[in-house]
C-alpha cells in the first residue's frame, strides 16, 4: 500500500470530471487500498479519486467511529434524494476550513462495489451528505462551490491565513 498526496485547493486539477471505471482488476482494488490507507492517514472520513489527481469515478469511506467499515465506491449515481440538511463541512483539499453546507437529507445510492457488482444503498445523515460531497468532487465541483461568494472570499483567506502560519 502507498499514501497518496492530496491536491490542494485551488489547484484546478480539483475541477476535472472523472470518467467511469470500466475494468474491476487487481490494480482498481490496490488503487482502492492506497485511497483509504490516504483517507485513514489524513483522518478524514471520505476521499475521492480526483482528490489524488485520477480522474476516475471511485470515491472511499468510512463514517464508523471504529473506523472499521471501509467502503469503496464506483461508478456512483443517486437515484433519488429526499428533503434537506444542513451540516458543517470540512474537505482533506482544505485543511483547516469548515462551512456549513445544505445538501439532501436523504438518498437512493446506485453504484459498483470493488468485485464489479452493482449495489444499492439508502443513506441519510452523515453518510448521504458524505456521499454528495464526495460525488461531486467527481464532477469538479467542491463545497466552496455551494457557498456564497462573501464565504468563500471569508474562507479563501482564513485558508491563505493557515498555510502562511504552516510555512
Ligand atoms: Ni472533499
């Protein structure tokens, strides 16, 4: 298994759209691996491909307070969504910065686990807005993306403001 380096916001590898997965091999599974070992490393309960510069539809997770219940999907659509949440959200992209976002409160998951089978998933709470956030980092699109733009410019700098304190 090997740590991946995560893209940091505003590198504008962060806006690519990732294409499908077509093969579920050996290197998809190792791939998957490298992504949660990542994901566990940065204490971060998501990770998405494109975060680690590939550009392909796969993102992990584990919401579990145990840390004990990986999940790795592919090819991920929502079939259906269901009433609102507001949560505050962080992202590994943007260390440091939280915001509070509104997302569905509920969904219907339709995605390929690691062997290629399809699978469906009913989520709510903390795993549907996990789920969002993380899908749409597959669309280029991250959770500055739902803010206004006094929040970002707020966030931009406080951002700006963290990493100059890290150097
Ligand atoms: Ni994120």
């Amino acid at each position: 298994m090997a740590l991946l380096s995560i893209l940091q916001y505003p590198d504008p590898r962060l806006k690519l759209v990732a294409k499908p997965v077509s093969e579920f091999d050996a290197a998809l599974q190792s791939f998957c691996d490298d992504m949660l070992e990542t994901m566990y490393k940065s204490n971060g309960i998501g990770l998405a491909a494109t975060q680690v510069n590939v550009q392909q539809r796969i993102f992990t997770l584990d919401i579990s307070t145990t840390l004990k219940q990986p999940k790795c999907i592919i090819n991920p659509k929502i079939l259906d969504r269901i009433g609102t949440i507001v949560w505050e959200e962080g992202c590994l992209s943007f260390p440091g910065v939280y915001a509070k976002v509104t997302r569905s409160a509920a969904l219907t998951l339709e995605y390929y686990n690691i062997q290629g089978t399809p699978q469906i998933l009913q989520a709510d709470g903390l795993l549907a807005i996990c789920i969002q956030h993380e899908l749409d980092h597959l669309d280029g699109i991250t959770f500055f993306d739902h803010l206004s733009s006094l929040k970002k410019r707020m966030l931009r700098n406080k951002l700006e403001k963290l990493r100059e304190r890290a150097t």
